[in-house]
C-alpha cells in the first residue's frame, strides 16, 4: 500500500510519522508554546530532524468547545510556516477545515490536507481532486464547539466506518485518487471515552477498509483517561505505547507531537519483527518517502 501525497509517495509497508505543529495560542497539548513565528520554524525543524516524515501545520485549535478564528487569522499563523518547510524540501499536511486556507497552502507547496471535518464542503473534492494532494478524511461529529455535548451513537465502529467509507467514495467520485486518501477515525472529535476505547479496539477492523488508517491519540483526553495522566505534556509514554499498538493492528500513519519516542517505539517493533518496517531515528523522510520527479 502507498499514499500518494502530490509530489511524495509515502510506501506504508513502513508506518509514516506525522509531527503534529500547532501554531495557535489555545492548543490542548502545548498552551501556545509554539505560536510564535520563531518558535513554530524552531518546532518544525525539531520534528523532522527526530525523524517525522512530514509534518501537519494547524492554525486553528479544534479542541472541545473551540472558537472558530477567522480566515484570515488562520492564514496568517499557518502561511509562513508551510512555506518555510516547503522551501525546506518537507512534506507538509496541513491541518484545516477551510477551503480558502488549503487553496492557498496547496499553492504554497503543501502535499496533504488533513480535514477535520470530513472533506464536508464540496469545494474542497475539487480542490484536492484538482492539485493532487493526500487527503485524510476524519470522523467528527458536529463541529468543535459543541461536539463534546452529549455525543450519542448506537454503534460508534458501524457509524464512523460508513462515515469514512461515504466521504472517501464522495472524493473518488470528484476525481481524487483512491491511493491519495487516508482515513482517520477522530478520536475525541464528538465521542466520549466509551466511544474512544471502542475505535481504539476496533483499529484492525477499520485498518480493512482499503484506505490508509491514522492513529491520532497523542495526548488526547481519552489517553489522559487510560492513564491517570490529567496534564496533557505529561501523555508522552501512554500516547507512545497506543501508537505503537496501533501500528501492529495495521495502522499505517501515527499523528504525534513526541517524534522522537514514537520513532524508537517503531525501531522496537520492527526489531522484533512485530511491524514490517519503521521510519529511521533522526533523518526526516529517510524511509519510505520518495518525493516524485
């Protein structure tokens, strides 16, 4: 299995990490630490030389009860940083749920555009069949704002995977390449910890949808909840070890903001042969990552 990400192939028979850089003020996971220009370009650079394969730049906080920030505003925190690693020779995802913000990053170099909203708004089939960029199509229920109240499914698995499945078929018929999508359950996104556990259990069984599958825990809630752990920077080894064990249930990409760990944690499995491959300690795109003439 590959994913096609405009001018990168990523080849899945090795799991891809994707380096989570939020450069806005609210963050969960960092309370802004990296919403300065500056320390954004500094974060990034971090990522990749830990070992990312590429890195998914976010200018809008998504969390529970989030505001929406304007156009604009989004824009102007996530602009300049996918250019500078586009410039770098990166492969960028950019996480966004706006059509006007991935136009403009799909024409600033960026490879993928991670929607939390499920590719909702039809502009964004286009755009995305258009350019010729990875997408990843995520579960959310409602909007961020109020997808915490009350979430409520009479089969959490049955519903989210005919959600994917509904979504991925509506951006294949727009045009987009089957070998271009990945899917990404939502963990968190309009789903209690009940809901979570569920999906986690269930990642083989989505990892058989034919679509690339995302593991995207990293210090969220639901991990906080397994562990005890009520502060988010405190999540690093419990969001580690569900990577990594979603990684042998056949996850194919894991979303984290602890490359590092997670790069050694896959080194481990491929040493014991639990995984088929892993991506190499402290050189970004080093494995399975060919950019395309």
């Amino acid at each position: 299995m590959i994913w096609r990400c405009g001018r990168f192939t990523f080849d899945l028979t090795s799991p891809v990490v994707m380096g989570i850089l939020n450069v806005t003020p609210d963050s969960f996971s960092d309370a802004g630490e990296f919403y300065a220009l500056n320390r954004a370009l500094e974060q990034g650079d971090r990522l990749l030389a830990e070992g990312a394969d590429l890195i998914d730049i976010g200018g809008e906080s998504t969390r529970p009860g989030a505001d929406e920030v304007s156009i604009d505003e989004e824009l102007a925190r996530v602009l300049p940083v996918v250019s500078f690693f586009v410039e770098q020779g990166a492969a960028v995802s950019v996480d966004t749920r706006h059509v006007e913000v991935a136009t403009a990053c799909i024409e600033a170099g960026a490879a993928v555009i991670n929607d939390v909203s499920g590719f909702r708004d039809p502009a964004m089939h286009r755009l995305v069949a258009d350019s010729d960029v990875g997408c990843v199509v995520m579960h959310m229920l409602g909007e961020p704002k109020s997808m915490q109240v009350d979430p409520f499914y009479d089969d959490v698995v049955a519903e989210v995977k005919a959600y994917l499945l509904k979504q991925a078929g509506l951006l294949e018929s727009s045009g987009v390449n089957h070998e271009s999508i990945c899917i990404d359950p939502g963990p968190g996104f309009g789903k209690v910890f009940s809901h979570n556990l569920s999906l986690l259990q269930a990642t083989s069984e989505l990892a058989g949808l034919g679509y690339p599958l995302m593991a995207a825990y990293s210090r969220k809630g639901f991990i906080g909840s397994l562990a005890g752990i009520e502060v988010a920077a405190d999540r690093v080894t419990a969001s580690v070890l569900v990577a990594a064990w979603a990684v042998m249930q056949g996850a194919r990409v894991v979303r984290v903001h602890d490359v590092l760990p997670t790069v050694q944690a896959l080194a481990v499995l491929k040493g014991i042969g639990a995984v088929e491959g892993s991506s190499s300690v402290g050189t970004p795109n080093s494995v399975g990552v060919h950019p395309d003439a």
